[in-house]
C-alpha cells in the first residue's frame, strides 16, 4: 500500500485547511484510512479514521465538529478537511491505512500497517 499525502501549509488561528492522501495498492477492499499526529507520551494518536466496511467515521474529542474526513471514490484519494484551526493542532500529520479496523480511537496505530510521509501543519498568529 502505497500513500501520499499533501496540502499542509501554515495557516492563521481559526483558519482552515484540506489535507490529502492518495492511496493505492489494497489488497483486500476491507481496511481504514486515519489521519494521525504525535501526542505528548504516545508514538501517534488518531485524529479521525473512516472504515470502507461500512462508511463510518470516528473522530478524537478534541477535534469533533471541526474536522471532517472524507472520500473522492473516483479518484482513490481521503481528504482531511480542518476547520477553525487551533494553535494546539500543529503537528506533522500522518494519514495511514489499515486492513480490518473497525475501532481507530481505541486500538490506535499499532492497528494500521502502512503510514505516509506527513505532511506538516503550523497553526500560528
């Protein structure tokens, strides 16, 4: 599994962003796609992660109702869409993929195989 991500960028307090990431490669049609960013005591935490099994998507608190994850099906690529973005939500981000996930928030990274390069996000005034 091949993924690529794009779209980071500096940006204002309250400002937004899309992040993108095309991926290729599946062997099986039943995984996740998650966007991740390190925490403080943790290697990475899931940002938000949506399931191809059933087109669910999951989001940690401190981003629900700001974020948004999505899909072009066309064009094999998962979009991150940030919206009034905080200062606290700078990070590299990474987006990853993960055969048969179905809980991101609670099983974490270690549940996904392949991860991105990242792509850096700087919330600053």
């Amino acid at each position: 599994v091949q993924l690529v991500e794009s779209g980071g960028g500096l940006v204002h307090p309250g400002g937004s962003l899309r992040l993108s990431c095309g991926a290729s490669g599946f062997t099986f049609g039943d995984y996740a796609i998650g966007w991740f960013r390190p925490a403080p005591g943790k290697h990475r935490e899931p940002v938000s992660c949506i399931y191809t099994h059933d087109g669910r998507a999951d989001y940690v608190d401190s981003v629900n109702g700001r974020f948004t994850i999505s899909k072009d099906s066309a064009k094999n690529i998962w979009y991150l869409q940030m919206n009034n973005l905080r200062p606290e939500d700078t990070a590299v981000y990474y987006c990853a993929a993960g055969y048969f996930v179905r809980r991101c928030l609670r099983d974490g990274s270690l549940s996904f195989s392949f991860f991105g390069r990242g792509t850096q996000v700087t919330v600053s005034s």
